[in-house]
C-alpha cells in the first residue's frame, strides 16, 4: 500500500508528521491524526489553515511519523 508523509503545522509552532494511505482523502485524515496526537499529549493549539498549515513532506525516508500507519486499518 502506498503511503504519504505530509507536515502539520500548529499555532504553537510546533509541527508534527503523520503518514496515511495516499487517496484523494489524506490531507483530511492526516489532519484528523495531527489534531488527535497534539490533543492526546495535551498541547492545545489550533491547525495553521491560513498559512498552509499541511504540506507533503519533501524527504519522506528522513522523517519519523508520530503515528503507525499499519495500527489505523
């Protein structure tokens, strides 16, 4: 299965990166993730929607996701 990184920034200038199954759907979910794991570790911050706040990461193979992708199917 194909797979992609994106970056997730959030106001409190923290950013973190997810990986989800590459679909038409994953900028959606990789947000959804994003939102779960700051909230799950209690920073509170709102998604940086007006800058851009997703983007696909450049050098996926450098870059750990903080979730399991295999664990969400």
């Amino acid at each position: 299965m194909k797979t992609v990184k994106y970056r997730i920034d959030f106001s409190a200038h923290k950013s973190i990166v997810v990986e989800v199954p590459d679909s038409e759907y994953s900028e959606e979910k990789a947000i959804e993730l994003a939102e779960e794991y700051m909230e799950g570790n209690d920073v509170y911050a709102d998604w940086e929607m007006d800058d851009g706040g997703i983007e696909e990461v450049e050098n996926p193979e450098n870059c750990e996701p903080v979730n399991d992708v295999k664990l969400e199917f």
